[in-house]
C-alpha cells in the first residue's frame, strides 16, 4: 500500500494527537501540524503541483 501521507517534520507525540490545518501549501496540497507534538505533513493525495526536484541527489 502507498503512503497517504508525507512527513515533512515529524517528533514522537507527547500529547493528545491531533489535526491542525495551517496556512501554508507544499505542492499545492495544505500543511497539516499536530499541536501535539508540532509534526507537520501534506496529504500526497491532495496534491495539485508536481513536487519540487530533488537537488541533493548526486
């Protein structure tokens, strides 16, 4: 099964988990954060721009 989701910044939860939508776009797809523990992800499913190209691959 394919990811739903990609992590963009990711901590292990110390509180309650939860969804919190912000006001920025990755890909066109809108940032998600948990108050929780502040990891932040897009739904791949959600997006309307291609990503951006890898320019650390060598």
């Amino acid at each position: 099964m394919a990811p739903r989701a990609r992590y963009l910044v990711t901590h292990p939860c110390e509180d309650a988990c939860g969804t919190l939508t912000t006001d920025r776009r990755v890909e066109g797809a809108p940032v998600y954060r948990c108050p929780g523990c502040d990891s932040e992800w897009i739904e791949l499913d959600e997006r309307t721009e291609p990503a951006e190209p890898d320019v650390t691959a060598g």
